[in-house]
C-alpha cells in the first residue's frame, strides 16, 4: 500500500522518517517540460529515489522521461517506452550494459532542479499558520 493511502497509519503517512539528523521528508516530483510541477509525492526521507517512480510517471503523456541515475532501473525504463516516451536517464556506472541516452536533452533536467531551488527559497516566506 503506498504511503499517504488512506489505510497507511504514522509517521510513514506523513511523509516522516527518521535518522541521525531527525525527521526528514523526501519530495517526488514529475513537471511538465517548463518546469512546472505536475505530480507530487512525499514520502519519509529515507526512501529510495526509485521505490515510487511507477507511481510517478503512470498516466503522464510526454515524449521523454528525464531523470537522474538514481532512477536508473530496466523495469522503469521499460515502463517509460511502454508509454510512448524517450528514456533519457544516464546509466549508472557499475551497469553491464550502458543504455545509451540523450546527452543533449539530459541538460533540460536543470529545470526540475530549479522547481527544488524555488521551493526551497520561499518554504520560509509562506505559512498557512
């Protein structure tokens, strides 16, 4: 059951997980090619990058999936071609085999990281309390 259903109970429903440095929520997020954001999942920070990007990219139209080596799985990259889009995620180096992906196009992942520089700028101008 993923976290935030409405069975989950806790911290994990939350988005909160623990470690050394204390709770910490770990955000993902798909946008739309002008880097603005179109699915937003949270989850307890010491989750694994790939453990929801099924969920993440499931009903998306796009041309190409662009992602960091963290996302880099066959069954994801399988998922995205399923699709109908461009898997453009750098293979990660102790890989067998390296699945070729679009240098060029792999530059336009800056955007995402822009939408986590933004959020990250005004998380403490806004609050609702």
């Amino acid at each position: 059951m993923p976290p935030g259903h409405a069975r989950s109970k806790g911290a994990d429903a939350q988005g909160l997980g623990r470690s050394r440095g204390g709770l910490s929520t770990k955000l993902h997020t798909a946008t739309e090619a002008l880097g603005l954001p179109i699915r937003l999942i949270g989850t307890p920070g010491q989750r694994n990058d790939i453990a929801l990007a099924h969920d993440l990219i499931d009903g998306i139209d796009a041309d190409a999936a662009i992602a960091d080596k963290g996302y880099d799985a066959d069954h994801l990259a399988d998922r995205i071609i399923e699709q109908g889009a461009q898997v453009v995620i750098p293979p990660k180096r102790n890989r067998k085999v390296q699945r070729p992906y679009d240098i060029d196009l792999y530059k336009e992942r800056n955007r995402i990281e822009r939408f986590f520089c933004k959020l990250k700028q005004f998380r403490a101008s806004w609050s609702p309390w």
